[in-house]
C-alpha cells in the first residue's frame, strides 16, 4: 500500500473502529435456528434431520445474526410497540456448545424504530446497526466483548417516499450490511434509496443517499468482499442491480449491471449471488474487479421463494411454510419437514 | 442566525436538559447539538438540515415538559426555539401575534402593558407558549375565559411533508382546519414545529383580583378532618363552582406531604366584570373552609383577603425557574371527591418511605370547568375534557438521583390506589379512564407510567378524538418526524 493511500484509508475509517479479536469456535452448520410469531425453535441437524432441541419464547423474530467472534444470536423483534413504547427490540441469546439458547437481554430501540427487520454487526464484532422498516430509522449500538449490546450510540431517521403509495408512502430500511472499512450500506424499500451510513464520531451519520431508478423498491443488499461494488435486490420492479462502490470513501456511482429477480442471497466466500427468478435460482459469479455477474448454473425450483438464507456450503429456502436446503456444491434440492409458519431461519 | 450548541461548547451541559433534572437519564440519550433559533426563517432553516442530515427535531420553547420527550434524543438535535418570542400586534387587523418561544411571564406582561389584554392563566411564568397553548393551556383566568387555545384564531406551523421538505402552513379555521384543530390541544410535538399562534381577540386583564389562603395543620389533621376537606372542596366545585358568578374564583387545595406540616386552599377571585367590588362569592366560599382552619382554630373569624392588581398577581404566582427532579400525574375529575378516595389520599400523604423525605410532595387540586366546559369547544379544539370540575395534579420533588426510584414509586402506588377503589371501572383499574367519575388525565402534565396501559391515547387525547389525529398525523406528517414516547402516532 502507498503511504497517500494508507493515509486516505486513516483519515476516513471511522473512530474507534476495533481490532478483531481472534475468533471464538462456533459450532458449525450443526444446529439450526427457525423463528415463528412467539418462539424461537432450535434444532440439532444430524445426517440432514432436523431434530428438535429446544423452544424458546421470542416475541415477532425476523432476523437471526450472529456475532462474529463470541457466540451469541441477535434476533429483532419485529414489533410496533415494545413496554408500551413505539419501537421494537433485539433481543440478545448466548448459543450453548449444544445449541441451546439461553436469554441474556432484550433492549429497545429508539422511539419511532419500528418493525425492525434487520441487524448488521461490523466485522470487528463492536457494533450492531438495526433498521428498522416501520419507522424508517436506523439504530447503532455498542456490543461489548462478551457480546451484549449497550446504549443506543446514534439514530438516523430518514424522510421520503416512492412511487407506490401503498408500498412508499415513507421510508422502509429492508436490510443493512457493514463493508469492510465500517461504513454500513442499506436498502430503503420506501425511498428507493442507498444508504451509506457512518459510525465516524462515535455516533451514526447518514453519509450518502443514492436514489436508485423510481419504484424499484429495494430490499436486500451486499457488498462484495472487494469493497468495489453494492448488489442490490429490488421487491418492487423485480430487478438485481450491480453498482460500483468506493469503500473507503462510502459512495456508490452510476449502474454497471442489471438483471430480473425477485429476491437475492450472497454467498461472501465463494462470490456467488443466487437470484431467484420465475422459479428458478440463478447462481452468478459475482467478479470483484468488473462487478459482472457470470451465470454458473440455473436451477429449476418447486416453488416461488419467500426466504433465501445463505449458509456454509448450501443455501435454505423458503416456500412459504415449507423449507428446503440446496448444496452449493452438486445443487441438490432437499425438502426439510419442520412443518412451522416460520418467519426467519438460520443455520450454524 | 442559528447558534449551534455541541458537547464541546460550555453551554452543552446547561442546554442539553430542561427543568426536570431527571432528564436525560443517562449521557447516550443526549441530543448530539442545540439548535438556537433567533426566528422563524431559522427555524425553518435549521428544521430542514436538521431532516436532511437524517437527525430527529425534537423542540424546545420553555423546556418544562415533565417527561424526557424532548431531551432524550441520541443523537439527535434540540431546536430551541425559546427566542421566538415576540409578542405584537398587528395593527392592520388587530390580530395579536405570540411566538412559541415565549415565556408566559413575559407574555402576560407585554400584552397586559401594551394592549390590556392577556391570556386566560396568570401562573407558570417561566413555561414557553408553545407547550402551553399546543397542549391546551390552564391558568386561574380559565374558568372565566376558557383554556388559551380557545382563543386561538391561527397557528404558523412548520411541517415536513412525505419528501423530507420543510413546509410552512398556516392553519386557521378555513385553511387546514383539522391541523388547526389539532394544534388546539393534542400537545406539541406531533404534528410539527409551531413558530406562532395568532389570535383575533384575547380576554381583558383583570383590573384587581382577591387574594387569600386557608392553611390547615397536618398536627391535627385525622382521616376524617381530611375527608371533610376534601368532600367540601369538591362538592363545591361540582355543584355551586359550576354556577356563572363563580366562573372568576380559582381555587388550589393543595395539599402537601405531612412531613411539610401543613396544607392549604389559595383563592384568587375576580368578578365577571373583571374588579373585585363584590365578593361574597369568595367569602361564601372561604367560609366553608373556616371550621376546620389552623389560623382560626375552628372558630368563625374568617381568613383575610387581600387586593391587587392583575400584573402583580401575575408576577407573584410566576413561579421561579429553579430546576429540580421531579414526577407528575394528572386526572380530570367530573365529580368530587368519594370518601374512599378520600381515604386513599390521607394514606399516602401521612405515610414515610425510607431512604427519601417527601415533604415536597403535593397533591393539588385545581378547580376547573366553569367557560372551559363550553360545549362547542368540543369540535373547535382538540381537547376533549369538556366535562371535569376539577383537574388533579399529584407531584413530587426531590433532589438526589438515588432518590428517582422511591419517590417515583411512592406516586406511581398513590395514583394506582387511588383509581382501584369502588369508582373503579374494573376495566380501566389503576386509572382515571373515561367514566361519570373522571376524564382521563391532562396531555400537559404526561406521564410515561401511563404506557403500561394501551388504552393510554384515549387516556389523554379522547376516546373518540384519537383517531381524528392519527389522521392528522399521517397527513401532515407522514414520516413521523415529531414524536416522542405519548405523541400521536401515525
């Protein structure tokens, strides 16, 4: 690295933006997390079965995200009023080496932080960042070192609307993801909005609004590991977007590439984005220098998709109530029978 | 030019908080900046980068909200508008203008000095217009003159619309009436950020007014003696307060912790006409109170009366501006009191809670209705309270934040008890809800306690009136910019 670039990359990484502490072990692609309306269900995978482990109350989960370094699952409560309050909360499990969960807290969010559906944490494992659909916000959080979360560092609340009354009367933060210099990028369903978040200043700022084609609606975002490009999935018009992007300095330029889709997963290891199209998933090879999307592979589907999970070397997909698991490895498509309304799924 | 504040300015500390020391709680719940408006295109302004920046407003005129609403705001920005204060006349067409910002003391002066006029309170001195009027605003005038947002002709109001611009409105009763209606009594804070209020006409200042005080000693003050008291306190406001020569007489029982020795009934009484020429309604009304007075030892000679001028009554119930932690309840009260409630209250006034005094603790009840119980009022304003005689404030004071959690639990079981007895409507335990005995409580006076309950909204802004301002609100703003822990949500 050239000194003026190491200097461009410390003036702009924010504040107290951690060292990685060395990895705790986790056990893996063994146990398997499913959210309904009141409860959390835990698994144990054996030879593919899915046994069950455990039920443990959890009031409206939408999102299972674990800790990168301890182990601990943070799960967001996808409510409009918590004690009385109009936000909603994550609450905070310690995952035992046999997968069981156990309760350590339940904080809430800022006023107006409703129905959240996301939770990012930075890859130094310092920092969550919850957005939050209902209210059209976004909230930091402290974790410290055994994982639990602490004050409320900073809220952005964004203003706007789209083209859809029904869909954009105002803004819906879908989903956050951190990229790998500590900016957060997210998608504004209700603004058809980018947002390019920063926690320089020890607080959250919004950094950059990229307002994307009107009515796409986007939902789901990545970041290649590169640092060089956002994809983007869009609910409304249906569509996969590949945008450049400076990590560094947190902005994202004009579009390279789009293609159809209705829902997207990432695959950070093996770059691959998996798009779900007219019944069919779509394996791409994402390229980290040009920001192309190579297809690999087209895969026919029993279903429309209602969830996908990236895992380890599979991916779990949801068709409505029903569950399925995809290797990534010969593609095959098992059909897992835990016969639950489920919300969100995870697998360890 | 707005000043801005930030935590490394030495201002930071004193502006970041208002009157209750209690808030913020802690130092994460801090807004980031102060925003200091010098006037309404500041405000403008400063609102709009505020929105831009993706910051939460929160707006401060007087800073007296009794609850966090305004300074629990991680990150986010206080605009204080505290100097929009100006207090005129337009002489083109009479209309009396009063910014946000402006303190009441200082309003009652000005308009008194300039125009002999003033608006319907005459306490408070150092709470902002803003939250005041947008909240109703109840003062020892209103009995005779109605709550300040009865007088209201306008609003100038800024709010943000569903593409994140600031939008000046003015609201009156032919354009944007349901926001005007609104902003007549749903509290600040839900709709947008109020730069001023217009009025067409305001009552005539008093020439003089009565003054006198009844003081009761708590040495010789049984459960019974108490519930006396009380009975005659509220029958009289139920029945013969309710009667148009008695609309000028504002009455206080206030009555304090037993630690602090005694208690009192203040008076302050003028005749329609605004003088003091006849005042047998206030001697009839001392009266009843005599046989149980310290000064006069239960005998007949009667408590003295004293006169003066409007302005100075004013300036000698201003209040001072000290700031203190504090915990406050509200109801409004259709009847008087039961000997149950009675007994409940003579509870918790003699009783000690260890680790903490409370010999600033009060249970004050104000006498109401009289012009503010004028049925039209119901559909020209948003406060729905048409109907009470009587508007209860419960509050304690105390000076340590080791002291938060007893006092606040001394009154939070007070005011539960006091709402779980024979009156109680099994549904509503707990609470002053809805009923032939009560109307809910006072958006001025919030308390958070009230959350537990979700029947909360229909507690301070109407059953019926509710939705009506949800409306509102997802109208004029859609993107829930304006809110805090009891504002109207969308």
């Amino acid at each position: 690295m050239y000194r003026r670039e190491f200097l461009k990359m410390a003036a702009l990484a924010p504040v107290g933006f951690r060292v990685a502490p060395l990895p705790a072990s986790i056990p893996s692609e063994r146990h398997a997390y499913l959210g309904t309306s009141e409860a959390i269900h835990v698994f144990a995978i054996e030879k593919e079965k899915w046994i069950p482990l455990q039920e443990v109350a959890c009031e409206a989960p939408s999102c299972f995200v674990l800790h990168p370094f301890v182990p601990i699952l943070y799960v967001a409560n996808e409510l409009q009023e918590f004690q009385g309050l109009p936000c909603g909360s994550v609450t905070v499990f310690a995952i035992g080496r046999d997968g069981h969960l156990s309760l350590l807290q339940r904080v809430r969010l800022s006023l107006s932080a409703t129905l959240p559906r996301s939770i990012a944490i930075s890859p130094d494992g310092a920092y969550a960042v919850v957005s939050a659909y209902g209210g059209g916000s976004y909230n930091l959080f402290d974790i410290d070192r055994k994982g639990l979360l602490g004050c409320i560092r900073g809220v952005v609340k964004e203003t706007g609307s789209g083209v859809d009354l029904a869909q954009q009367e105002s803004s819906h933060p879908q989903h956050a993801c951190f990229d790998n210099s500590g900016h957060i990028v997210a998608a504004d369903l209700g603004t058809d909005r980018i947002h390019v978040l920063s926690t320089s200043g020890g607080t959250l700022n919004l950094h950059q609004r990229y307002q994307m084609a009107s009515g796409a609606g986007p939902s789901t975002i990545a970041v290649h590991p590169t640092g060089s490009f956002v994809a983007v999935s869009n609910r409304l018009n249906e569509s996969i977007c590949v945008y450049p992007y400076d990590s560094l300095r947190g902005t994202v330029g004009e579009l390279r590439e789009s293609l159809l889709g209705r829902a997207m997963a990432f695959h950070q290891r093996r770059s691959m984005l998996m798009v779900e199209r007219e019944k069919s998933l779509d394996l791409y090879l994402w390229h980290g220098n040009t920001g192309q999307l190579r297809l690999l592979n087209s895969v026919s589907l029993p279903g429309t998709v209602t969830s996908m999970v990236s895992g380890h070397n599979s991916i779990l997909l949801g068709f409505g109530n029903e569950l399925a698991c995809m290797s990534l490895d010969d593609l095959s498509l098992r059909h897992i029978p835990v016969d639950l309304p489920f919300r969100c799924v995870l697998r360890t | 030019m707005t000043v801005t504040v930030t935590r490394k300015d030495p201002r930071y500390p004193a502006l970041r908080r208002g009157h209750n020391l209690r808030w913020p709680l802690q130092d994460a719940d801090a807004a980031q900046r102060i925003l200091l408006c010098e006037d309404a295109e500041d405000a403008e302004i400063a609102l709009q980068q505020v929105v831009t920046a993706g910051l939460r407003p929160t707006v401060r005129s007087g800073g007296h909200c009794y609850e966090d609403f305004v300074v629990n705001n991680p990150g986010g920005a206080i605009l204080d508008v505290s100097a929009l204060s100006r207090v005129d006349r337009d002489a083109s067409n009479g209309t009396f203008h009063l910014g946000s910002g402006v303190q009441l003391w200082n309003g009652y002066e000005a308009l008194y000095k300039r125009y002999g006029v003033t608006l319907p309170g005459g306490v408070c001195g150092t709470v902002g217009a803003g939250g005041h009027i947008s909240g109703g605003g109840y003062g020892p005038l209103s009995r005779l003159h109605g709550l300040s947002c009865d007088w209201v002709t306008a609003v100038n109001i800024l709010t943000v619309d569903r593409h994140g611009k600031v939008v000046p409105i003015r609201a009156d009763a032919q354009n944007h009436p349901d926001l005007f209606r609104a902003c007549r009594g749903a509290g600040g804070a839900s709709f947008g950020l109020i730069t001023d209020f217009e009025f067409a006409t305001l009552p005539v200042a008093p020439r003089e007014v009565a003054l006198a005080r009844v003081f009761f000693s708590w040495n010789d003050t049984t459960v019974e003696r108490l519930t006396g008291i009380l009975m005659t306190f509220g029958q009289y406001w139920e029945s013969r307060g309710q009667e148009r020569d008695t609309w000028g007489m504002y009455s206080v029982l206030e009555l304090s912790h037993r630690s602090a020795g005694q208690f009192s009934v203040s008076v302050q009484f003028c005749n329609p006409d605004g003088t003091c020429r006849d005042l047998r309604v206030m001697w009839e009304y001392l009266d009843l109170f005599s046989q149980w007075s310290s000064e006069t030892g239960g005998s007949t000679s009667r408590p003295s009366i004293k006169q003066s001028d409007w302005l100075n009554a004013c300036a000698m119930s201003a209040g001072n501006a000290v700031n203190r932690r504090g915990k406050y309840k509200s109801t409004r009260m259709r009847r008087g009191f039961t000997p149950a409630e009675a007994a409940t209250i003579y509870k918790y006034l003699t009783k000690d809670v260890e680790g903490t005094s409370l010999h600033e603790a009060s249970f004050d009840a104000h006498s109401y209705g009289g012009a503010v119980n004028r049925k039209e009022r119901l559909e020209q304003t948003a406060v729905p309270q048409r109907d009470s005689i009587i508007k209860l404030q419960p509050l304690t004071y105390w000076e340590k934040p080791e002291e938060d959690a007893a006092q606040t639990k001394w009154l939070a079981q007070f005011y539960e008890e006091l709402y779980s007895g024979p009156n109680a409507d099994p549904q509503h335990a707990g609470t002053p809800y809805w009923s032939k005995h009560y109307e809910g409580c006072y958006i001025n006076y919030p308390d958070a306690d009230m959350l537990q309950y979700n029947y909360w909204p229909q507690l301070y802004y109407g059953e019926s009136n509710y939705a009506f301002l949800q409306t509102v609100k997802r109208r004029y703003d859609p993107n829930n910019v304006f809110h805090h822990a009891m504002s109207v949500r969308p």
